[in-house]
C-alpha cells in the first residue's frame, strides 16, 4: 500500500470518528450526516485513492481545477463518485459549472440561477443515454456581519426568495443551504443563522433538508447545530499544497 494510501486512510478515519462522536453526543444517527472530502489543489490521484476508499462525494472550489479533474476522472462517475462545487461562482462560469457538478452549494444571487439552469440542460442533452438527474443546488447564506470584507453568500434576508427562484429552475433541484463560518471566531452564532435561513428553505420546499457547514476546524459545532453535509478537505489530505 502506498504511503500516500496509508495517509489519507488515517486522515478518513480519523474525520469519520470525529463526526460519529460529534452525532452521538448530540443524538444524532452518524449516517444522517455525509462527509464530502474537499480535495482542491489535490492532484487527481488523491480523488482515485479516496474513491478506492469508499469516499463517494468530493468538493471543488475552482471552476478550471474542478472541470479538468471531472473530466480526467469520468471514469468514477459510473462507481457513483459526485462532484460537489463549494466555491465562488462567477456569472459567466455557472453553466459550465452546472454541466459537470452534481451539485452546487455556492448559490448565492439570482443571477446565477437561469446560468446553472440552462447549464444542467445541456449537459442532459449531452448526456441522452443517461438518465437526467437535476442539478442538486444549495443557497450560499452569508455568515459575516453586513459590509464585512469578502463577505460570500446571500443577505440571509433574501435567501427565501432566492430559494424560491431555485425551486422553480429546470434542471435543479432546491436541497437546502450551505453557509461558512467566520474564521478565528466561535463559529455557533454563525452556524445557527444558518439553521435559520435553512428553516426559511424548507418553508419554500419540505424536501429541502440539506444543511452544508462545517470543515475540518469546526465540524462538530456544525453537527451540534444540525449540519447534514460537512466539507473537510486538510482533516483528511493533509495541508494544502502550496497554489500553484
Ligand atoms: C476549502 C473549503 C473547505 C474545506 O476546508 P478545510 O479547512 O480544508 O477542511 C470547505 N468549504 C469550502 C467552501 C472550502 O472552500
């Protein structure tokens, strides 16, 4: 087994003990919660020894890296492999996001959403031997203060009508939101205006059940808040490889 192998193997353990733990002391069942292991900057061969590991959810954040290794590893697609876009959309990428992703969980304007639509559209087209799954989308919520600097997401008042456009998009499908917290900060304030943007979701559409916080620094408080998706990249891979 090669070294590399052997390191991300303890890494999973190690992320999916702490996530059963985190579930049990808040008595939840751990398999309500799924870890989708963020791999940018990873080289593709990292995502091969995950997929051989079982892992079946990998996150992306950057269009061109995301694309490129989708396509390098189109073979894994039909092991179930899904690609999950966690990062920064830009208007003029969102289709071609949406023609690779399974899903999105950076939606965080209106006008992201005719974009993604019509991406997930062609890629059915595309794709007329498969049977079309809709785009799994996801409203980014800001967890910063109003006019904080790099603040991503949505107003967490808009979000119900930016779920609403969503709901109503072909080729998508509402799941529920996702959000970040602030960085050097307790992250439970942030991460229960996230539990209640993820409310004013569901009250849109029942079925949209999905709450995508947490990363390797504060997943447990992201599970005591009711997490169901949690997105761990350097827990699992180690320290991120300096940008190239
Ligand atoms: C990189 C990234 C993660 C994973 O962060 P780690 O600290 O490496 O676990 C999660 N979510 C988003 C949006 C990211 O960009």
């Amino acid at each position: 087994m090669s070294e590399r192998r052997e390191d991300i193997g303890h890494g999973l353990q190690t992320v999916r003990r702490r996530i059963a733990e985190a579930a049990a002391r808040t008595g939840r069942e751990t398999d309500e919660i799924t870890l989708i292991v963020v791999t940018k900057y990873f080289p593709a061969s990292d995502v091969r020894i995950l997929a051989d590991l079982g892992v079946r959810e990998v996150g992306e954040n950057k269009h061109q890296e995301a694309a490129q290794k989708a396509d390098e590893l189109a073979d894994l697609r039909a092991d179930g492999l899904r690609w999950h876009f966690v990062g920064g959309l830009q208007s003029n990428k969102a289709a071609a996001v949406a023609r690779y992703a399974d899903a999105v969980h950076s939606v965080d304007r209106t006008k992201l959403v005719d974009r993604l639509s019509r991406g997930a559209l062609e890629r059915a087209g595309q794709e007329p031997d498969r049977p079309f799954d809709p785009v799994d989308v996801l409203v980014q919520v800001s967890l910063d203060p109003p006019g904080a600097e790099g603040r991503a997401g949505a107003d967490p008042r808009d979000v119900g009508a930016l779920a609403e456009r969503l709901a109503g998009a072909e080729g998508l499908r509402l799941r529920g939101v996702m959000g970040v917290a602030p960085h050097g900060e307790d992250p439970r304030p942030a991460f229960r205006q996230l539990a209640a943007s993820a409310a004013a979701v569901c009250s849109v559409d029942p079925g949209a059940t999905w709450i995508s916080a947490g990363m390797s620094a504060d997943l447990e408080q992201a599970i005591e808040a009711g997490a169901t998706h949690v997105r761990v990249g350097a827990a699992v891979l180690g320290p991120r490889p300096r940008i190239k």
